[in-house]
C-alpha cells in the first residue's frame, strides 16, 4: 500500500473491535499504535478502537489487561466507546476480536461496501490456522491476558506488513 514516488499515500483508518472495549480490541490499538510509531509510519493511519456493546463506554481498559500491556512496554490510554453506524464513513477496515463481533458488525452494515471494511484481525495471524478469534480473556485468569497479547501482537504484526506490501 505505499504510494508511488511524487503521490501523497491516503491515510488509512482502522478500527478495532471487541465486545465491550476494554480487553482486545484496547490492547489492538495500542499494540498497533505502537508499531506505527516505531516504525515511523504514524502519519500514514489513524487507528481506534470500540466495543459493539455500551456495557463500559468511558471506562478505562481492565487492570487485567493494563498490566499485561504494560510488561511488555505498552500503555493503554483510552476509554471504551461504543462501534456505531457512522464509524462505517469513518474507517476504511473495522477488525473484529472474533466471530461474534463479525456478525454484530456485519448487522450494523449498511450495505456491501460496509460489509467489505469488515474482517477478523486473526486473518493476519499467520499461526491462528482455522481458529480466526481472539478469545476474550475477560472470564479468565492471568494466562488468558498473555494469551490474547501475544495472538493480538502477532496479528497486528503481518497486518502492518500487509498494509506496506511487504
């Protein structure tokens, strides 16, 4: 997706997307937010990140979830919001945690070119193999946050790369 010598690249816009906004989809954002900067590639996208329920609109990510981020050098700023029907105008991709958010957002499409912004984010994850969701730790133990971040690392990871073309 780089942009030819002497053509300014279009920013592209994604949105991650979990069920409440304060586990994966956070920790995606952050993670991938991260890479960006890293890579000095920042200006090139603009990434988000919301939950398809309003259970935890305006609170911070869990704790849980915080403290994984945060071993490995990752800070989770934001506070949850709610996915909405605008959001299709907004982001050119919407990656969904797993397939129950797949459905919920593909409900909210409002037609096909809505429908072809949205994907699962373990479609990067070269080692999900059949299993293309991101389970939610949130139920869990300790393990099941180290789980998630290094399935949500791995992803964003080959979808950046993606996204360059490399």
């Amino acid at each position: 997706m780089s942009a030819p010598p002497g053509r300014e690249r279009r920013c592209t816009r994604i949105l991650f997307v979990c069920m409440g906004n304060i586990c994966r989809s956070p920790l995606a954002e952050a993670l991938f937010q991260n890479l960006l900067e890293r890579r000095g590639l920042q200006s090139g996208y603009m990434v988000a990140s919301a939950g398809t329920g309003n259970w935890h609109v305006g609170d911070p990510a869990d704790g849980r979830m915080r403290a994984t981020a945060r071993r490995h050098g990752i800070e989770l700023r934001g506070r949850a919001q709610q996915v909405s029907p605008q959001d299709f105008d907004r982001f050119d991709l919407m990656l969904a945690m797993d397939r129950a958010n797949l459905s919920q957002l593909g409900r909210m499409a409002r037609d096909d070119s809505d429908r072809a912004r949205i994907r699962l984010l373990r479609e990067f994850d070269p080692q999900a193999g059949a299993d293309l969701d991101v389970p939610d730790p949130y139920f869990g133990g300790a393990d099941g946050f180290e789980r998630v971040y290094e399935m949500v690392a791995r992803a964003c990871e080959h979808l950046l790369r993606e996204l360059e073309g490399e």
